[in-house]
DNA sequence: CGTATTTGACCTGCGC
DNA sequence: GCGCAGGTCAAATACG
C-alpha cells in the first residue's frame, strides 16, 4: 500500500448510495460494484416521506457512518503502514551497515546465471551470453499498487548468506495482482506485452495451475512471467515478472495480442480477460517514460481503486446492506409493485 | 503452412 | 543418496 493513499480523495469510501448523479462517474472505473447505482440515480426523484423514504435515509445514514468508520480504518493502516516501513527501512539501513557485502554484484557472483542452465542450452542455439539486468538496482516502486504486491524483495534481508546471495543475484522479480473473471480459466494477464506460454505446472501449495510465460516481443528479452491464481481468492491473478524488458513497449498495436499473439489472435481480445489491468503495463516494463510512468501512477491508481471495490464486496456486511439498500430502492420504483 | 499452445518428460536445486 | 517440487524442454496438437 502506498503512502498517497491517504491523501487521494479519489479513494474515499464515500459511496453516495442513493445519491444524485455525481457526473464524474469515470473517476473510478474500476469500481464495478457501484453499477448498479445506476438503476437508482438516473430514475432518482424527490420523493415524499413516506416510510421506506426514511427506512431508505436511515439506512443511507448508517452506511455514510460505516463509510466513515471504513475510511478511519483506512487512515489508521496506512499510518500503521508508514510506521511498519519506517521500521523496516531502519532494519535495511542497520542490517547493510552490519552486513557488509555489497548484495548485488551479479557479475562477481560466480556467474550465477539468472537461471541454472541445463546442458543442451548452449550446445547449437548459443545465444549471446545473458545480459545482466540492464539496471542491476531493484527499484521497487515498479508495480506495488498495494501492500498485497510487498513480496519476495524484502525477504532476503535476513537469514543465510547462500540463500540471500542466491536471491540477490536473481533478475528483479516484482509482483502484480490483476483481477480477473473467475469464469476466466486462461492465465492471461494483460499488461501490455507479448508473452510466449512455454509450459505450465500445478504447484504444491495452490490447486490451480501455474502458466509460464516469456517475452516474445523481443527473442532476447530475459523476462519470464509467472502467473498463477490466487490459492484463497481465485478471481486474482498474481503475476511473477522475473527480470527487466531489454526492449521498449510494444506499440499498442501489437500489445492487444498479449500474451496470445497469433494462434488466440482469433479469439476475441476481451474476452478472456475482461477484467484484466493493462495499466500495469508501463510499470512492468522497467524502462519507462516519463509520459508512460504518469500514466502507469494513474492506472495504478486505478488498480487500487479496483482492489478496494474487491475487498468491499467480499465484505458480507457490505454486501448485506448494499443489496438491502438496492433491492428497497428497486422494489419501490418497479412499475409492477403494488 | 507457420506459429502458438498444450502437456508429459526431463533437469536441477533443496531438504531430509 | 533419495525423493520432492519447481522450472523448462520439446514433440504433439490446434488454429488461423
């Protein structure tokens, strides 16, 4: 979770229930949830008391209060947020005093290549030697639209040396979490790139399938992306990026047939993934403009936004009070009811 | 026919 | 040394 969270209004849970038309509705695209607003706000007329009108206010009231109450919480864990990475970035700074070996010198690691290389490899392809990640520094303000994305980064500033060796020599790995439809079995994840699917493993700890992918745009781009469901909420795609693009964007062009380029160009190109966050594309690349990285921040954003909607509607009460609040408000107004 | 995807087999690292 | 698990290869298959 980023620090600005707190700070954009953009994020607050005032969710207007019942209310006028805001008309700014595309502030939050993401925020599907609210759609069914609509069904409310366009037939939206003064209506006289009558007592489902102050059945309806005071249930608007109580969830304006539990917004309130939604968005103090909110306050307090981004607070708890900056206090806990206060925290950590002291650890980093006393732990790198302490430790002493520079962490990320890949080059003097023993060639440690970016991956254990099986023998066959370099017997006829003999591509060029693998080069080091063009920016040896882990920049982790790549894609971290919430705290969800704080992963194996910060993990190896303890414990053995071999193993923190091993993980520092790694190209960067970032991770990415992409709503997608459950009903959307293919593992695809659109951020932009052209990705080659090169093999596919069910892992111990999730029952669905792990897909993985190479980049195709480029033939020696080093990035490899892993992409797999989320074990507990499978309508998340959790996107591993190992490595950083030796190449710029695709030109959108070619970014719509993803990571199915050719073969399930046939397939409509939104219909795998309807839900799916290109945004992130910019972030993922590594090598950014400044333009695309204004936009990566805003579609991250955006990401967020989407992520809270999540959480919300995940949230039994939540649900619980919008379906009372809608199903009154729709009975009321349906030409049928008597 | 060319290219991407699928999928079983194989390779490698790691823990016991 | 052995077995397990993750990662990758490559032949088979599917599709435009």
């Amino acid at each position: 979770m980023d620090p600005w969270i707190g700070s954009q209004p953009s994020l607050c849970l005032d969710l207007r229930v019942g209310l006028p038309p805001l008309g700014h509705r595309q502030a939050t695209p993401g925020v599907a949830m609210v759609k069914p607003k609509v069904l409310v706000e366009e037939t939206f007329q003064p209506l006289k008391k009558d007592p489902e009108v102050v059945a309806l206010e005071t249930e608007l009231q109580r969830m304006s209060a539990e917004n309130r109450q939604l968005s103090e919480m909110l306050t307090a864990v981004v607070a708890k947020y900056e206090e806990l990475q206060t925290q950590f970035s002291d650890m980093v700074t006393s732990g790198a005093n302490a430790g002493g070996g520079n962490p990320s010198s890949p080059s003097e690691g023993g060639s440690v290549s970016p991956s254990r290389k099986r023998k066959s490899e370099s017997l006829d392809d003999s591509p060029p030697p693998p080069p080091p990640p063009p920016q040896p520094q882990h920049p982790q303000h790549l894609h971290m639209p919430s705290g969800l994305a704080f992963a194996d980064q910060t993990e190896c500033t303890s414990g053995e040396p071999c193993k923190r060796i091993r993980e520092e020599c790694k190209p960067k790995i970032s991770k990415l979490y992409v709503h997608a439809d459950p009903s959307d079995l293919s593992l695809v994840v659109k951020d932009g790139y052209q990705w080659r699917k090169y093999g596919q493993k069910v892992t111990k700890d999730n029952p669905c399938p792990r897909a993985y992918f190479r980049c195709s745009f480029a033939p020696a781009c080093p990035v490899k992306k892993k992409v797999q469901r989320n074990a507990e909420d499978n309508t998340i795609l959790v996107a591993t990026y190992e490595g950083e693009h030796n190449h710029g964007q695709p030109p959108p062009a070619q970014q719509n047939s993803d990571g199915s380029s050719g073969k399930s160009a046939g397939k409509p190109p939104h219909a795998t993934a309807p839900h799916h966050h290109q945004e992130h594309a910019a972030a993922a690349a590594g090598a950014v403009t400044g333009e695309q990285a204004a936009a990566a921040s805003e579609l991250i954003r955006r990401n967020l936004a989407e992520q809270m909607a999540m959480t919300l509607t995940k949230d039994p009460s939540f649900k619980a009070a919008l379906v009372t609040a809608l199903s009154g408000r729709i009975l009321e107004l349906s030409p049928t009811k008597d």
